[in-house]
C-alpha cells in the first residue's frame, strides 16, 4: 500500500520535474514546441528586415511559432550568443557559418534572406586625411559595425585587394544604425562601412555630395566588380547543427515564413514595407526610409534558395585575407541547406 502511495506521488511529480525543465531549458538546448530566440546582428537594418517584418505580418504566430527577437547591434556579438546559447538562431551573415567551419563548428544557414552583402565603403566628410581610395584607407581610422562582423570581414577582403594587410586600418566598432551616422558625421572615424538605411540617412544629414563612397555592393554591378560573381548570399538565419537537428520542424516553419516574407517584399512597394515596419527603424526620416528600402528591394532574395557557387564565393573571399579559413578544409555543404525551404510548386 505504502509503494503504491509513493508511486502516485512520486509520478505526477516527475512529470511536473520534466515540464519545469523544458520550460527553463536555455535557448539553443529547446527542441521542438515553445519558444524561439532569434538574435539579429543589427535589427534596424535592411539586410535584416525580413526577419522583423515577418513578425509585423503576424507570419510567425500564423505558422504556429512564439518567436522572440533579440538586437544584438552586430553579427560577431549575435554568433557569440548562439555560441553561448542565449539565442537559438541567428539572423547574420553566411560568412559566420563558414568561419565556424574553418574551426570546426557546425552552424548551418538554412535560408537565405539577402542576395547582395548590400554593404557601402564610405568616406567621413570630416576624415583626418584625404581619402580618395581603398589603399588610402591605410593607418585610417575605420568604423565597422561591430569587430569580427561582416562589415569588418568586408573591409579586411578590400583592403587585401589592394595588396593592404588586413589590418592595415584600425577597426572601431560604431554599430550600424545611429551611432554609425553620428559617428560618420563626427569625424569620429575617417571612414566606415555601411547598412542602409544608416548610409542614406547620413547622406541627407551632410549632403550626398559630401560622403565620398569608395565602394557599393547594393547593387549586381557592384557585386560584380569587388566579388566578380553575379550574386553574393550575406543575411541568412543560421543556426547550430545540434538545435537544427533537435528542431526540424521549427526550422521549416521559420524557412517557410521567411520566404513568405520575401515573396510579400517583392509584391508591394517600398511605402507599403514601410508601413509595416516600426516607425523608429526610420530615425526620424520617413522619406529618406522609404528611399533606402526602395534601392534595397533588388538584393533580396525571391525564394531563400543558398546557390552552390555564391556559396563558393563567399568561402574564397574569405580566404584571401583568413589564414585558417584559407587553411581549412571546409566542406560547403556542411554550412548551408535548402532541405528546410517550402517545396516549389510544380
């Protein structure tokens, strides 16, 4: 009689023991069901305005997620927190999975939001010297959105480009939205790279004739001329091997909004993505907002699809100024999948 007591106790109790763990279970230790961390590496940002925007469109809670999304001002800051398990996916860079892989990580992309790095080399029009190339930019001071971020991995490949070191400019780290502009403004840094709408909003405040642009990748001909390759894949949502594995399902339906959210993108105009984004993300300038989403439209992909060959690309690039990513035997087809991307009709 006693042991059957006890099991009765013991049992719900148990099984109350398993609930409360799942619901503390930290980010990136979750598997399928409950809640989702996405830590973006800058979240005003157009290169990530998919991510937010789904959550605008109510796309999320359609496909039956509670998502939750956290600023982290700079890709290597967003890495370093899927590393320690704080956030559950990334919306970065590729180039962070390739980085991984080079020291034997697994993070895996699993959709790809942007098509174009859409990253600016700009000049302040308050530089300490005159700037009129990339090879000028040695001993410059040159803000970046965070050190070890996309926008400093960009820098290192132009700069090596030009037979420069890669560390031939000192890197400052002035974030990617306001903070870049006023310290592009400032003269805090004699140059920077760039995410719109930060870059646009800096032009209206000083004068585009004032900001000296070294190099633009918004545009195919600009990825063109500093890549060589017609496309460049930049902002994807990443994850670890492991949470992909444990959340196969969370990862289709994470896949599946974005692309439902890239397709609503390429089917309404700047003012109307505008609308729905908040109204903060604009810094005030509603106009110049809409302007920059506009001539951003182009870069983003139209089916998440990750292409073999700009995936290729990335690595290379990364190579030529990364020892141990040159150094690495990387197998591409561990950093990126498609297998979670809706079935194409037809």
């Amino acid at each position: 009689m006693m042991i059957r007591t006890v099991k009765r106790v013991v049992a719900p109790l148990l099984a109350l023991a398993l609930v409360l763990s799942a619901c503390q279970a930290k980010p990136g230790e979750r598997s399928e069901g409950g809640e989702i961390t996405i830590g973006i590496g800058g979240q005003p940002l157009l290169v990530y305005l998919p991510t937010t925007l789904a959550r605008e469109l109510g796309y999320y809670e359609e496909a039956g997620l509670t998502v939750n999304l956290e600023d982290l001002q700079g890709g290597s800051k967003a890495l370093q927190a899927l590393q320690g398990g704080s956030v559950d996916v990334v919306s970065g860079y590729y180039d962070h999975a390739i980085q991984m892989a080079a020291k034997d990580r697994e993070v895996r992309s699993f959709v790809t939001m942007l098509r174009y790095p859409s990253i600016v080399l700009a000049v302040s029009p308050k530089a300490s010297k005159p700037i009129d190339s990339v090879a000028d930019l040695a001993g410059a001071n040159v803000g970046v959105t965070a050190p070890g971020s996309s926008t400093d991995f960009f820098l290192k490949y132009m700069l090596d480009k030009e037979g420069l070191a890669p560390d031939a400019a000192t890197v400052q780290g002035i974030g990617g939205d306001a903070g870049a502009v006023t310290a592009m403004e400032q003269g805090r840094v004699d140059a920077a790279v760039m995410i719109d709408p930060a870059f646009s909003l800096l032009g209206q405040r000083v004068g585009e004739d004032n900001v000296k642009v070294l190099t633009d990748t918004r545009t195919a001909e600009g990825v063109q001329e500093d890549f060589g390759v017609p496309t460049y894949p930049a902002a994807v949502l990443y994850s670890t091997g492991t949470w992909l594995e444990n959340n196969e399902e969370n990862a289709r339906k994470l896949a599946g909004v974005i692309v439902k959210t890239l397709e609503w993108i390429d089917q309404h105009s700047a003012e109307e993505i505008a609308d729905r984004m908040p109204a903060e993300y604009s810094q005030g300038n509603r106009e110049v907002y809409v302007e920059s989403i506009a001539k951003a439209k182009d870069a983003y992909s139209k089916d998440g699809v990750m292409q073999a060959d700009g995936a290729e690309a990335v690595r290379s690039v990364l190579a030529q100024f990364d020892k141990e990513i040159a150094g690495a035997d990387i197998d591409l087809a561990g950093t990126y999948s498609n297998d979670y991307l809706p079935a194409k009709e037809g």
